[in-house]
C-alpha cells in the first residue's frame, strides 16, 4: 500500500496565498448557503404535519388530464388535514399546490432556482428558495407522510430513487410511495421486474414498496387506511434515524 501512496495536497498547505484565500472564501461562502437552507427548512418546515409530498412534470398543462386529477387530489388531501407539499413551479407541481390552496391546508412550495422551466407559482402559503438541490430533496423526504407520484422526466425519476433508496436502506421511515397513472408507469415496473429483480438487482419487496394506483378515491384510501394502523408523523425513533438522512 505504501508504495502506491498518493499525495492530495490539503487546502491548509496551499503555499498561493491569494489563490488559497480565494479559495477558501469560495468554499466557506458555500457551505454557509447549505447550511442556511437545511436551517430554513427545518425552521420552517419541522411543525408541518401531516404531509404529502407530490411529484410530478413541470411541462404538463392545465388542461391535461394528470393536471386535473392532481389538483382535485390535492384539494381532497387538504380538506382532509394533509398539508401538501410540492416542488413550487409550473405543471404538476402547480397543480399540487393550487388544490391545497384552495383547501382547508397549507400549500408548501420547494422552488428551486434553475435557468429554464422553473417559476414559482402562485399558489403557496409557505414558499421556500433554494439553491442546492440535494437540500431540497432532504425537505422533500423529511417532512412527508407520504408521497404521491404524477408522470414525469428526469427530475420526477431523481426525486423518486432518493425516496425508494432511503426507505429501502432504513434511512428514512416506510410510508405510502403511489404512482399515479398505470399508463405510464407500468412499463417502468415491469423493466424493473424483468431486468433489476431478474439480474439480482433489486429484492421483490424494493419493488413493492410502490403502488401504481389510478383512481383519485384509491389513493385517497392507500394513504388513509395506512395512517389507521398508525400515527401521522415519525416516531422518536424514527426521528433520530431522519437526522442522517
């Protein structure tokens, strides 16, 4: 092992005083900015429950079918005491909150700052900004009671591994995981059956931590009936266990 050591020099022992200083500053500005936004969200977020987390496309219209559905959903959940929490901008994720909004709950947007499709929409009692997107995720995870997932691209596809590897690694607590649109999502499933569960990839139970669920009264169901059997909320243990997630 010796002999193949290699040398990372440390910021301490840049011997460039300006470029270290330069540096430095830089990398101590960042971190800073991180920490300013896990302490808003906690700040603002830790007193919010229950919630449903909804993911879903920014490029979907409000005349789309998913749009419709998700907002009507949202509306139900709260009417029924769930806060519902989405990602701020356009599409889905307006849906999700204008339901909310126009519900009897709050309406949290996540916005995140981004160069194309992302704007805040309107419809949010409680609005946080944030840079980083793996602090956002974090808020996402953290504070729902369950998650709800309309069609969508790559950011829908990113929020929903993060949510499925933290509840299949015990980060985070099991909590309803629905997919919304068997048009959609079954093709995804059954690759997942066909390739990741045949390669020994993935156990059958990761795959069934999801359900692909259509009907807006049997989501309302999935997520009710599971809270039945429990209360909304982490337990203390499963708040130490969130504290490194």
């Amino acid at each position: 092992m010796e002999e193949n050591a290699k040398n990372v020099q440390k910021l301490h022992e840049i011997t460039d005083v300006n470029y270290a200083t330069i540096l430095k500053a830089r990398e101590s500005w960042s971190m800073f900015s991180i920490m300013s936004e896990f302490i808003e969200s906690t700040e603002r977020l830790s007193e919010i429950n229950p919630a449903v987390t909804i993911f879903g496309s920014a490029r979907v219209h409000p005349d789309n079918p998913y749009y419709i559905q998700c907002m009507e959903l949202s509306r139900r959940l709260s009417d029924a005491g769930f806060a519902v929490i989405s990602g701020g901008g356009p599409g889905i994720m307006a849906a999700a909150n204008r339901g909310a909004y126009e519900g009897k709950s709050l309406s949290v947007g996540l916005n995140i700052e981004l160069p194309e499709e992302q704007a805040p929409n309107r419809w949010q009692n409680v609005s946080l900004n944030f840079r980083h997107f793996f602090a956002r995720k974090v808020a996402f995870a953290k504070y729902a009671d369950a998650f709800v997932l309309f069609p969508g691209g790559f950011g829908t596809l990113d929020e929903m591994s993060e949510v499925l590897t933290l509840i299949q690694t015990g980060k985070s607590r099991r909590i309803p995981v629905i997919l919304v649109g068997s048009k959609f999502w079954k093709g995804f499933i059954d690759w997942m059956y066909e390739s990741l569960l045949a390669e020994g990839m993935l156990n059958r139970e990761d795959i069934e931590l999801m359900q692909i669920i259509d009907e807006t009264d049997k989501v309302l169901e999935a997520i009710f009936s599971f809270y039945e059997k429990r209360s909304t909320g982490p337990s203390e243990e499963e708040r130490q266990k969130m504290l490194y997630l």
